[in-house]
C-alpha cells in the first residue's frame, strides 16, 4: 500500500523558515516524480514545485510565488522528499501536501494526509 | 484569479447526472492532458482522472472526463451524497515549467 506521511508543520515566525518532510512506502520512491501541493484555508489548491527523478535529471520547478524562498530536494535512501521553506509571510499559511506523479501525464496518484504550516507573530 | 476557470459551484439531485467545466486559453490546454482530482472537506485530494479522460484503478465508470478544444469537462453520472466535494482540474502549463490548478468547484447533491 502506497504511504505518504508528511511532518514538519508548525508554527513560525514572519520570516522565519521550517523545513517540510514527506516520507514515502509502498512503491519505488527512488523512480517517482514528487510534488509539494498547499491549500489555503478555505482555498482551492495551489501547486508548490515537483522535483523528478533522477533517473529523469532531478529537474526541480516552482511556482513563480515560493521561487527564491523554497527548495525541494529529495533523499532517495530515506524515501522522503523535503520542503525547505524561508521567508516565510502570512500567505504561505497552508495546509502542505506532497503528492506523487507527474501532472502532465499520469496526474498526481497519491497524497499524503498534509500537514499545516502558520505564518504568524 | 486562476489561468483555469472553473464555475464556483454545481448542483443536482441524487441519481442525476452533473457536469464541471474547465476552461482556459488555446495556448495553456493546446494539446497538453488535463487531470481531475476530488477533493471531500477535510480529507487529501484524490486522483479521478488522468490524461484527460483515463481513470485509475478504482475509481467507478460513473465519473468520466472529456477535452475538446480549450476547454474540458468532467462528468458524473448516479450521483451520490457521497459525492459531495469540490473538483478541481489541473494542467502543466510547458510555458511556464508549472503545475495549474483550476478554482476547484463545490458539487452538493441536493
């Protein structure tokens, strides 16, 4: 059964900076393409970045509101995808998804459960 | 505002049918796959459909999806209360190296 178990949420500072973690099980994490996805409260979805595989180059995107604040990496020998998330402001409150699969082709397959990140002073 | 546009909410009774839409520019859905997911209040998305009308294992032949020039449509037929959820479709945009999603769409089965 494929897992994926996000942690890390918490409560920071404006400014400040946390670091997101996504553990996968289940399925070859090593060959999957990981995406990080955040809900707003009340909000609809909004696409964080995706780094592949790197079988397929490690290519990392972002969406143009976190480029230059977040990075994503990946630890293939601990099946787990990172959010480093910095300068951090209050419209980066969200709830955090990592999700699997590439969404110009197979869609997003699995989702993790989330974990919410507060902006606040 | 989203590059997708999704109507903000759709009703209907239980058994009937319902349609979403999602529509863009030619130059974002072009010939690019569209991907709906559903998403119940308080729960993690869900993988409904892929390449614009493919559905992954498990999910029931009653949920269908359908592209056609710049726009596309996800359908639902039988609906149940269970059903209750909002929609939301998503593109790669090649342009812009991202991932967008539509507005999302709140379903209530009346």
């Amino acid at each position: 059964e494929v897992q994926l178990v996000e942690s890390g949420g918490g409560l920071v500072k404006p400014g400040g900076s946390l670091r997101l973690s996504c553990a996968g099980s289940g399925f070859t994490f090593s060959n999957a393409w990981m995406n990080w996805v955040r809900q707003a409260p009340g909000k609809g979805l909004e696409w964080v970045g995706r780094i592949k595989s790197k079988v397929n180059g490690g290519t990392i995107d972002y969406a143009a509101p976190v480029k230059g604040r977040f990075s994503i990496s990946r630890d293939d020998s601990r099946n787990t995808v990172y959010l480093q998330m910095s300068n951090l402001k209050s419209e980066d409150i969200a709830v955090y998804y990592c999700a699997t699969g590439d969404a110009a082709s197979v869609g997003l397959d699995y989702w993790g459960q989330g974990t919410l990140v507060t902006v606040s002073s | 505002q989203s590059v997708l546009t999704q109507p903000p909410s759709v009703s209907a009774a239980p058994g009937q049918k319902v349609t979403i839409s999602c529509s863009a520019s030619s130059s974002k859905i072009g010939n690019n796959y569209i991907s709906w997911y559903q998403q119940v209040p308080g729960t993690a998305p869900k993988l409904l459909i892929y390449e614009n009308n493919r559905r992954p294992s498990g999910i029931p032949d009653r949920f269908s999806g359908s592209k056609s020039g710049t726009s596309a449509t996800l359908g639902i037929t039988g609906l149940q209360t269970g059903d209750e959820a909002d929609y939301s479709c998503v593109i790669w945009d090649s342009s812009l190296s991202a991932v967008l999603f539509g507005g999302g769409t709140k379903l209530t089965v009346l």
